[in-house]
C-alpha cells in the first residue's frame, strides 16, 4: 500500500497544456476520485501516475519513491483501460494470470492464483470461458481480477464503467467500492459521471480546463464549492448572477435581477465584485410573504412542473432562456401545484446559499 | 484472393514474360546456345536429355537474337532458335487469348445493354433471388459473368489444360491425335528416376534442385517476415498521418521499377566490383572482392526484397486492428516487448502472417526472373528447369509434369504449415 503525491506536475503536448500544475497527495488506502468533463486531463493525469505520459514539470511519487524514468511494467500500479482491453484469444484465467505469466510463474501456481481472484470477484470456475462468452459486467470484474493479480499497490481505472448500461453501472459501482475495501489497496478512479464519483469516493478532485479546482470529499464538494465551476458542474445548481453590495458576517449581499440576495461568502468578497450567487433547487421552498426588503426571498413566474414521483420539479423563468430556475420540492401527500404563469414567492435559507466569485461555468 | 491458385498464375505468368526479356548483353551472333558459358550464364546439364529429342513444336515463342545470357543450354539438344518450326494447330488451341478476352468483354457489354434495353420482364424474373435485387439486374450480370469468366477462362481451363498436358508423350505435331497420343506418368516419373535405363536409382539433380528451391524459399519466407514485421508494426501502432503516408510511398514507389530491372540492379550492387565489395573492401573490412553473387546473396535479398509488399501489406492489415489498448495492458502488467508481440500481437495478427507467408512463399518458390538474373553459377531455381523444359528442351508435357508437382507441393506444404500454425483457409483469405 503506498500514496501517490503528485508534486506540482504539469503536462504539456505542444501549446496545449493538458494539466496544469497539480499539487495534491492521495493517501494510502483511499478511494480517490478525479471528476470532470472529457477534455479536461484526468486521464492525462492517470497515465502519468500509471508510467505511460511523463510530466513536462514536477514529480509523480508513489510509496515516497519519485517514479520519473520507471516505465509502466516496473511501476506498482496496474491500470483499468476504459475499454477494458482484455485479450480475446486468451481464456479468462489466462487473462487474469498474465501478469504472472510475465513474472515467469509456474502454471499451477498461475491457475490457483486465478482461482482465487475469480473467487474474489465471484465468477468461480468461468476460468477456461473466452472473454467473448461473458457479460458486460463480468468482463469489468475479469478486468479488475486481471489488475489485482500482480498486486499493485495502486490500482488505476480510466472509466471503466462507461461502457455499461445504466443498471449494472450502479450494481458495479457498489461492487467496485466492495472489492476495493476487501484488498485495501488505493483505488484511482477517473469519471465524468459525478453519481459514480460522489457515491464510491473518499475524496474527489474536480478538474476543468487541466485545473485540479477543489479536492475534498463528497459532501464538501457538494455543499461547499470552491469555485463556481464546481457549483455548476457537481449536482444541480441555479446561478444568479450580479455585484456584491454588502459583505458582512461571513455573509455576502449580491444585488441580482431578483433584488439583493444573501449567501455565505467563503472566498472573501468584497463590496463591488462580480459574483454568482448559487441556490440548489432543494434548498428553494415556496413562500407566501415576499418582501422586497428580504434577501432570503424573491419571486419569478412558473415555466412548467414536472411530476417526477419522489419529487415535483417547478421551473421559473431566470435571467437566461436556456437555464430556468429549478426548485425541487419532495412529495408529501399535501404537496400543492402551481398552474404555468403564475407568480411563485420562494425563500431559501441563506446558508445554503453560496456567493463565489464570478468563473467559468460548467454546461450541461 | 485464394493462395494455390493466385501464386500458380503468379509463376505461369512469369513463365511467359521471361522470354521476352530485353537483352542486356551486346547481341551476339546467333551463336548455337551451348557455347555460350560466359559472363553469368546457368549451366546445368540436364541429365538424359537424350540426342535424340524430338524437334520442338515450338509453341514457345523466340526471340530474335536470342538471350545468351540467360538461355541455359542443353548439351545433346538438337534445337537451335534459327530452326523454324511447322506451324501446328495446336497454337490456336492452347491460348486463351487477348481476342478471345476482348471478345467476352464485348459480349458482356451487349449483354449488359440488351438487358438495359428488355429490362421489364427479364428482370421482373431475376428480381426474385436476393443477391439480384440488392446489386440491381445489370450490375448482377456483370459481376457473375465476371467472376465466373475469371474463374473459367483464367484459372481453370489453362490449369487443366497443362494439367491433361502432364499425361501426354511429346509428340511431333502430326502424331497429335495419332495412335501414339496416350496417356502416360512418365514425364512425373523422369522428375523421380531419370531416364528409363539411366545408371541412377533417382533423379538426383532434379530432385536436389526441387528440395533447395522449397528450403530457399521458407529461408526467403522467413527472412521477408523478419524483415518486415518491425515495419508493419512500426507502421501500423507507431506511427499515424503523415509520417505513416511517407513510409507507405517509400515502400511502393521502388516497384514502379520493373522487376528484371530491379534484379539487374541488386546484380549490379553485389558484383564483384559493385556498390557493397567496394563498399568493405574501401572500409578494411574485407580483404578482397566476395563473390556474393557466387554465394546467391544476391540471389536471397533479391528475391526477399521482391514480394515485400505481399508480406507488408497483410501484416500492416492485421497488426492495425489490433486495439493499442491491449498493448499498453500487456505493457502495464510488466509484458517485455518480446513477450508482447509473441503473447498479444502475434496471435492477434496470425491471419496475417499467414497469408503474407503463403503468398511471399508460393511466389518465391516460383520465381524465375531473379534467380536467372541473380543466381551463382553453380545454383538452380526449380523452375529454371521448368522453363528449360518449354523453352530450351521443347518438351511441353514433361514442363507441365514438373510445373504441377511443383505447384502440389508448395500448396502440400502450405497447408501442412497451416495446420502447424492452427490457421484455417478462411483466415487467409480475410483479408
């Protein structure tokens, strides 16, 4: 077991700068999560901590040792491709016991060795199939055994879980988090999808544009983002747009299309900046007393509802077309409905509000 | 295409474009062919070409002027290029020629045109089966009558036709069709014993020069591979866009340059005052000339350096589809490079390898313009034999009985490897 410490690396092809000096350490044992859109260089990061990329600037260091000038096979990672690459004229227990096959391991001590992770990740005696005779979602696992089996003390997965269909996406992402906690080992987990992210994960790193933009666990990341491309990119989130006013108590006053309205300010703005103020649609209740002096308040006219079963989706109409403002509201028996043009009063519990400056905004 | 065939037209064809070679040589009085030994000349005396042999039936066309370069001579035959033969029917029998081909093509138009014209209810009638009405009534024509011709008029019938050959005497032209047009084996029993009554048990030269070809050409066929598998692979999973168009053109352009000019140039750079002597003797490496021709080096690059594309192409073809992905797994699982190729790239790209072996090997076992130009005097090619036995010897049967057993060899010996290999026809042909 090692952590992996990435010393401030960056990494250029040409002009393009794929990761912009990214200074984080992953702990030993941790589930770890690099979250963002496609483009924005977690998988370069991968390759580089797995041997196949060199950084252009700092140092990859797993177990303490500075990898730099040690190629993928002598690395103790071992890397999930995100189209599993397994070999198809190999059987699966020849597949899984490749790594030791290299390593000059007898052939019985292979097979027993292939047993065992078959049994770990529950296919016992699917050893002599073809790869082409699984499912999907064996295949995933065939490809986590086939990783373990040289017993990396990292272990690398580039999306492996994009290929499968929704369902066995979410049954392997608890399968996922089960092996990784019965072998201990780290896990390096690259993803767009922010549900995967969020549910397996100890800590994530939001990345965009090849900038590690906050590093942190779920919760953290969903309640405080540090910038407002987290805000926009993780869960769902209105952004209201306008100048602070007043910056008090660790409060922030923005003055938006909707009136002045109150969130916690984390990033220290001042009286005259630009700024986002970001409310979830869960945080929004409707309300019947709008007052014009209240920053915790305001109104906007009823675009559509959605009845979604566990939730009913109202959305409003905002400053911007394309992005309406949403407000989800959990279904009780006495949950009311609003007819479409009419003018909906909602408050909202300025905690749970916050004012970060003015950035990039992730698109949906 | 499918190898047993492709590679026997590959080698007929070579057949018949040889005696049309240019002359390199200053042109030498029409001097009778067993005298000329000079310069490079292949001397192999055929054992038991009796004094006897029968004039040719000259089928085989000769050049004016002869080629004293190439034209092994047959000591104890009769036959001299200025002896002007009976025409014999059989000329008009034999060749499936450019007018017979113009003609099917000018048949398969009309046809095509009258089906255009009458289409209702002809095509109201072929638009019953699927391979119809999926390609169109004139375009279905057009494809079965081609294959169809192709496989009739180009492959089969010539084939059988040298084929039924093989069975008869050489006959003079008016015995054709007499009492004396049997079937008979001897042609195929002189390859294995020689002339009837001989002092051998069994025809060793021949059988000699049989066994080298088949040994030289896996040895080519083996050397091809190596030599161009790091190639294919470089150019399949290393190299992308322009570099890879650069190497492609660098591959093919050289073969824009005819063959027999090709192998006069290797003849060229391996003499023994050529490019490669000079070379190392200028360097200290050797201490005089090497007769590199004499050794057949020449004779081995040429002819591997010939069919490299057939073995290029088929291994860039596999290599190719093979998902980088696999390699960098094999890589990241701490896979030596040799480990990768021969666990990973390898089986992955066994079709191709061997369907570029099949072909470098059949066409290698019946080339016939290098070993000429660049075989060592003491060296023969099967099939100069072959072509001594048509051209120079003027036995057409005991050519074709030679030809054949050549033919169901290598194609013996293909398939014996293919099984070795676990290859099945269908793979080959993949691609």
């Amino acid at each position: 077991m090692s952590s992996v410490e990435l010393d401030h690396i960056t990494i250029r092809f040409g002009d393009f700068v794929a990761v912009d000096n990214c200074d984080l350490t992953i702990n030993s044992g941790e589930f770890f999560s690099f979250l963002g859109p496609s483009g924005c260089g977690k998988t370069t990061i991968l390759r580089a901590i797995s041997g196949f990329a060199d950084p252009t600037d700092g140092s990859v260091k797993i177990g303490g040792r500075d990898m730099h000038g040690i190629g993928p096979n002598k690395r103790p990672t071992a890397l999930i491709f995100q189209n599993l690459a397994l070999f198809p004229l190999m059987s699966v227990a020849d597949n899984i016991a490749f790594a030791l096959e290299v390593r000059g391991v007898k052939p019985k001590e292979r097979r027993q060795r292939a047993e065992e992770l078959l049994n770990l990740i529950a296919l016992p005696d699917q050893g002599d199939k073809m790869v082409s005779e699984l499912s999907g979602g064996q295949r995933q696992r065939v490809a986590i055994a086939r990783a373990l089996a040289v017993e990396p003390e990292v272990l690398l997965l580039d999306e492996p879980l994009s290929a499968l269909d929704l369902k066995l996406r979410q049954h392997m992402r608890s399968e996922l988090r089960a092996i990784q906690q019965r072998v201990g080992i780290t896990f390096i987990y690259i993803t767009h999808d922010q549900g995967e992210a969020l549910t397996m994960s100890d800590r994530i790193a939001v990345m965009s544009a090849g900038i590690v933009q906050q590093v942190g666990d779920g919760a953290e990341i969903y309640n405080n983002p540090a910038t407002s491309f987290v805000a926009s990119f993780v869960g769902e989130n209105n952004a209201f747009h306008g100048k602070v006013t007043r910056a008090e108590n660790g409060y922030a006053i923005i003055e938006t299309n909707f009136g002045a309205l109150r969130g916690v300010n984390r990033r220290g703005l001042i009286v005259g900046d630009d700024a986002y103020l970001f409310i979830r649609p869960e945080a929004l209740r409707p309300t019947e007393n709008t007052d014009a002096s209240d920053d915790t308040s305001f109104q906007s006219e009823i675009l559509k509802e959605e009845f979604e079963g566990s939730f009913l989706h109202v959305f409003l109409r905002s400053e911007n077309e394309q992005k309406p403002i949403k407000m989800a509201l959990i279904n009780d028996a006495r949950i009311a409905r609003h007819a479409v043009g009419e003018t909906l009063g909602m408050s909202f519990d300025p905690d749970f509000a916050v004012a970060l400056p003015i950035g990039e905004l992730a698109d949906e | 295409m499918s190898d047993p065939t492709g590679s026997s037209i590959g080698m007929l064809a070579q057949v018949q474009i040889t005696p049309s070679l240019p002359t390199p040589s200053k042109p030498e009085p029409q001097a009778a062919p067993a005298t000329s030994t000079g310069g490079f000349s292949i001397n192999p005396s055929l054992p038991g070409s009796t004094p006897t042999q029968q004039v040719n039936p000259t089928r085989t066309p000769q050049l004016p002027g002869g080629s004293p370069s190439i034209t092994p001579s047959l000591p104890g035959t009769t036959t001299a290029p200025t002896a002007t033969p009976p025409e014999t029917p059989v000329v008009e029998e034999s060749g499936i020629g450019f007018s017979e081909v113009f003609i099917a093509i000018i048949a398969v138009a009309l046809i095509m045109l009258f089906v255009r014209r009458r289409s209702g209810r002809l095509s109201a009638d072929m638009r019953l089966t699927k391979f119809v009405r999926r390609n169109g009534v004139a375009i279905s024509i057009y494809l079965l009558t081609f294959t169809t011709g192709w496989i009739i008029f180009m492959i089969a019938l010539p084939q059988l036709y040298m084929f039924d050959f093989s069975f008869r005497h050489n006959l003079l032209p008016m015995e054709i069709g007499g009492p004396k047009d049997v079937y008979t084996l001897k042609n195929y029993n002189y390859l294995l014993f020689g002339r009837e009554g001989g002092d051998e048990l069994l025809n060793w030269l021949h059988l000699e020069v049989f066994f080298k070809t088949i040994i030289a050409s896996v040895i080519v066929t083996v050397l091809n591979f190596l030599l161009c598998y790091p190639l294919a692979f470089f150019m399949a999973q290393m190299v992308k866009g322009r570099g890879q168009r650069l190497l492609f053109l660098c591959l093919l352009l050289p073969f824009w340059v005819n063959e027999i000019l090709r192998a006069f140039a290797f003849k060229l750079i391996f003499a023994e005052l050529g490019l490669v002597n000079t070379l190392l003797v200028g360097l200290g490496i050797l201490d005089q000339p090497y007769d590199f021709l004499g050794a057949n080096v020449a004779l081995y690059t040429g002819l591997t350096y010939a069919y490299i594309l057939l073995m290029i192409f088929p291994l860039y073809n596999a290599i190719e589809s093979l998902d980088h992905n696999q390699i960098e797994a094999a890589r990241d699982m701490g896979a030596s490079w040799l480990k990768i190729h021969l666990r990973v790239v390898m089986p992955h790209a066994k079709p191709g390898i061997a369907s570029g072996c099949t072909m470098v090997f059949m066409l290698t076992a019946g080339a016939l313009a290098a070993p000429n130009i660049l075989g060592g005097p003491s060296s023969l090619w099967f099939t100069q034999i072959i072509y001594q036995w048509y051209n120079t010897g003027g036995n057409w049967p005991q050519g074709a009985a030679y030809a054949f057993v050549l033919l169901l060899s290598c194609i013996i010996f293909v398939r014996i490897m293919m099984r070795v290999f676990k290859v099945s026809l269908g793979d080959i042909a993949q691609r």
